[in-house]
C-alpha cells in the first residue's frame, strides 16, 4: 500500500472514530435474527402483501424466504433511467426462481441536468440528491425488507439513493446499473459547434442537430461527467456486479447482468454470505472511491457527494483528503473532457475492472475491503461475458486495448490526479486542472463580477469581456439558489482563452464533471450569502488563482476590503418551477466541503 494513501485512511479512521462508532452501534441494533417482516402485526403485514400472487404471499408468510426491495429511478425522460423500465420484471422473475419475492418498494425523483442546465429548474438539482435520499428511507421504511436493489445512474440519483440506504446498512443493497448509449457526434464536433455558436457563426437549428446527434437514444450521455463518474465509483465501491457499469442498455449481457444482481441479492440474505452495506461502506471504501475518481479525473461534484455519503455511513472527509490523495494517484485516463475518447471506448479499452487491476498493483486501492461479492476487491479484476448464453466472469486483459485512452501506473498521463485544493483570504475552493494545460493552472488579473450567468453572457456579447479577466460568479452557492452548475460559461470562456486571453473564473458555484480546459475556482465557501469574502470583490480588484501552489487570493489591502460593505443579493426568484418549496432547505444546507447536505 502506497504510504501517502495508508496515510490519509488512517487519519480518516481516527478523525471518524466516534461518528463512525455511533453509526455502526445504531446499525447493529437494526439487525435482527429474524427476517424482517416477523416484527410486523397480521393487519401490516396483509397489507404489505395484499397485492402479491397467492406463491408470493405464501412465500412471505413462512418467514423462511428473501423479500427483496426494488428502488428505482425510472422515467422515461431521463435517457439514462429509461432502461429501467424493463427491469422490475426482471428481478422479480429471476428472484422468483430462487424461491424468494421481489416487491417495488418505491420510485424516487429523478431530475436531468442535462434539461434543466441554464434553466430555473436547475435551483434544484442538488437539493433533490437529499429528496432522493428521504425517498429512498419512505420506500424502505415498510420494514418488509431482506434486501435492497437500487436502480439509478444519473448526477444526484445515485449519491441520494447511497445516502438514504446508509440509514437501512443492515440490509445487504445492491446497485443496478442501466449503461451508456451507443456513441454519437464526436466530442471534438460537439465542442466545435457550441463554441461556434457562441460565437453568432451558427445559428440554433445548427446547435440543436449537433446536441441530437450527441444525446441520441437510451443510456447515460458518454462524456465522463457526474452520471458516469457515478457508475465507476459504483464498482470500485463494491456495490455493482463487477465490469457492470459500462454495459450497454440493449442486449443479453445487460439482462444476464440485471438478473445476477438480483439474485445476487437473495443471496446476501443468508447468514453465511451476508455482507451489509454498513460492512461495504468502510473508511477504506471511502478512500477507494476518492482514488478512483483522481486517477480517471471524473467529476468535481463527487468533492460535495463523496462527503455527504461518507456522513451518512459515520466517516469524515474534507477537501484535504482530496488533495493529499491527488499529490501521488496518477492519472491514468483520458476521457472526454480530459481527453476526447468518450466512456464505450473506455469500457473497450479494458474500462474498471483493467483500472481496477492496475490501480491494486499500484498499491493505491484497498484490497482488504468487503464487497457484494464477499471480501476482498480483487474480484472486480473480472469483466463479464455471455459463453453459450451462460453469464461467466473472465480476469480482466493484462493490458489496455487503447493505452491513448486507458493506461496503467507505471506509464501515467500525468503523476498527479488533476484536483487542488485552494485556499487563501477568499476561504476555500476546489479546482479540477486535469484538462487544464499547464501553462494556464496560474492566473492574476483583474476581477469582472457578475451575479448570475445571464449577466456574463450579456457582457459577452457586447464585447466587454476581450481582455485578460478572472470571471467571479457569486450568490451561485447552496444558501443562495441551490447551487445550479454553470455550464453556460463554460463555451465563451473557452473561446475567449483560445483567443489568447488569460481567463479564469472563481464561484461559489459548480461545474461538475463537465469542467473544462480553463481554470476554475469552485465550490467556494463562504459563500456570498453567508458573507463571504467574494461578495466584497468589485470590478477592476486583482485576484489570483495559483494551481500550483494552491492559492486563491483577492489582493486588496486588508483595511480597503474592512471599509468595503458586502453586496447583497440580488437577482435570486425564489419562486416558480417548484423553488419556493426549497426555501427552508436553502436556509438549512450545510457548505460544500460539508457535502451541502440538508439532511444533517
């Protein structure tokens, strides 16, 4: 083991011993001898099974068999979740054949990003990560359950659905994973386009073919953003069926998959192999998922859920972490929008289970961890296969398919995982650079400060913005709106950095897994609502933002900002499209490095 990462998980054990010794004692005392639904009076119990064929009432009246929960994310909306339509059927026939039932337990909302992106809806979006959570502990809290299957993918759905099982770690849960859709426009075109758009060189029809042609049919979106980041940490966490995570939607690997991991399930339930999901979501779990993420450069926003989840399961982590892990885990992909390959040529490449194999050789995962698959990771060093219609699990290649997109240790893209942690008089940030060149990971210049993203664009297309700059977007925060991703900026400062301009941007807000090619500043906290230094910045101050030193400075005088007054905010609606409803969450949510969290 790598002595920076035994390191940081041993003070990860201590930092997390009293919260992680409560959470465990309080799990212990969920477990019972019996099945769960022994404990529930004649009348609960007939309505729990009031709808279930005569086979699976008697089935769950002896008291002898598994009752499985399914939990599921579906809409036919959602590209991603679509699938799933098909697969509560699935399950409970291939649970039937093991004797046992299968009963939908409760569906949980899933909002896309994707649709909502620049739109007030978007206010949202996080927050339902922890309505998601609340979702799944109503779906659960029946106590009819043996087992738990949770079907989702996308951005918060799968973090929300990981939360609100934690409440229920005396249960073994299993998570389904649906798959990417097939490839599309590539990713250099998806980006030549918006950016000529931006530009007023292509008009809207042109913009819309081009994002058809990107999002086309069922399945995740195939740039590695949080939805996909989501489904590897997934596997390296332990929770999917190994090699499951990039398999696509269609076809009868995909089936053979969803009905292992059902009855994979059923088979949790027996006092020989149970491994409950307290037992899976370890401190060395944790770590596991935080050096995953690094060396594949997925998304910033798992620097808010990893530490939301990590709470929930009793286990403290902060941006420090992040970034001592960051120091020494190489980065070993390069996918889109590291790189241009997009997630099927990836999984073609060898995908988690060869990143899994490497990353173990290198001494950077725990080995000694406990999965659905019993104890230890090494047996997420497998991919599936169909043989003569039979699922079966074959070891994972010796070495990558494509080593442009996918490589090993010993031969890194680059030595580092590609986040800092900021800090300086302005509090506390995070920065992905792993697609940032190097050349741009230090900017110091003059601060244009706006309060929302219509602002910026405005500012763009007047022509105010054709200079070296560092854009400050403040009142993005969680206390503020809900914390939206900012996506809107993203094509104009790019244009403006190929312009040769030196540009950056600071923010209380987020940019997710699709963070590009120019430094960002995020996740700032304090945030301008709550009074930070960044509702003091004015138009025209000196900032600096160093990567490679980890610094983020205002650099004005301390007597000039003492005498400054804070702006207010604003321009936030807190009404329409469902945000008035979120008001008393948008007063309760902890900071980011706190994993924005309303549900402690």
């Amino acid at each position: 083991m790598h002595s920076k990462v035994a390191q940081v998980t041993q003070a990860i054990i201590e930092r997390s011993r009293a919260s992680r010794g409560d959470y465990l004692q309080r799990i212990e005392a969920a477990k019972g001898s019996v099945v769960s639904r022994s404990n529930l009076s004649c009348g609960n119990l007939a309505h729990g099974f009031a709808a279930c064929s005569q086979t699976d009432k008697d089935r769950l009246t002896m008291m002898d068999e598994a009752n499985v929960a399914i939990v599921s994310a579906y809409n036919d909306m959602l590209s991603a979740h679509q699938p799933f339509e098909r697969y509560p059927q699935i399950i409970k026939q291939a649970v039937r054949e093991m004797g046992s039932v299968a009963q939908f337990a409760g569906g949980v909302p899933a909002m896309c990003d994707g649709v909502t992106q620049g739109q007030p809806g978007m206010e949202l979006s996080l927050f339902s990560r922890d309505i998601i959570a609340m979702s799944t502990a109503v779906a659960l809290s029946h106590n009819m359950f043996d087992a738990v299957l949770c079907l989702g993918v996308c951005d918060k759905i799968i973090p929300g659905l990981l939360i609100g099982s934690l409440s229920f770690g005396h249960l073994p849960i299993v998570f389904v994973p649906a798959g990417p859709m097939s490839s599309g426009l590539p990713n250099t075109e998806k980006a030549r386009i918006r950016q000529l758009y931006a530009e007023g060189k292509v008009g809207r029809d042109e913009l819309l073919a081009c994002e058809s042609d990107s999002y086309h049919s069922a399945g995740t979106c195939t740039f590695y953003g949080t939805a996909n980041s989501n489904q590897l940490l997934m596997e390296v966490m332990g929770l999917h069926l190994p090699g499951a995570s990039f398999v696509p939607p269609d076809g009868d690997l995909r089936d053979q998959l969803t009905r292992s991991a059902a009855q994979r399930a059923v088979k949790l339930t027996h006092p020989s192999q149970q491994q409950n999901l307290a037992q899976i979501v370890s401190e060395k779990t944790m770590v596991n998922a935080i050096v995953a993420l690094l060396a594949t450069g997925g998304s910033t926003n798992h620097t808010i859920h990893l530490i939301a989840i990590a709470k929930a399961a009793g286990i403290i982590i902060n941006w420090d972490d992040f970034a001592s892990l960051s120091s020494v885990v190489p980065s070993l992909t390069r996918i889109y929008p590291n790189g241009q390959a997009d997630i099927n040529v990836f999984h073609g490449a060898g995908g988690v289970p060869y990143l899994i194999q490497t990353l173990l050789q290198g001494g950077l995962l725990h080995e000694d961890v406990e999965t659905i698959m019993g104890h230890g990771l090494s047996q997420y060093c497998q991919e599936p296969k169909l043989i003569s219609s039979k699922l079966v699990w074959q070891p994972a290649p010796a070495e990558s398919a494509n080593s442009d997109v996918l490589t090993n240790v010993a031969e890194p893209f680059s030595k580092t995982g590609g986040l800092v942690t900021l800090e300086g008089n302005l509090g506390r940030s995070v920065a992905k650079v792993s697609a940032v060149k190097t050349e741009h990971w230090t900017v110091e210049a003059e601060a244009a400060v706006f309060d929302s993203q219509v602002g910026f664009e405005q500012a763009f297309q007047a022509g105010a913005l054709e200079r070296d700059f560092i854009a400050v977007l403040r009142f993005q925060g969680p206390q503020a709106c809900g914390m939206p991703e900012l996506h809107k900026l993203t094509p104009y400062l790019g244009l403006l950095q190929d312009r040769g301009f030196k540009v950056a941007l600071v923010t209380d807000g987020r940019m997710s897994g699709a963070s590009g090619k120019v430094p960002a500043a995020i996740h700032l906290h304090p945030e301008a609502k709550s009074g930070g230094l960044i509702s003091k910045i004015e138009n025209g101050d000196l900032l600096s933002l160093d990567c490679h030193n980890g610094r983020l400075e205002l650099l004005v005088e301390d007597h000039i900002l003492q005498a400054r007054p804070a702006a207010q905010q604003t321009q936030t609606v807190t009404y329409g499209m469902g945000r008035e409803l979120f008001a008393n969450l948008r007063q309760q949510v902890t900071s980011a490095e706190l994993g924005a969290s309303t549900c402690s």
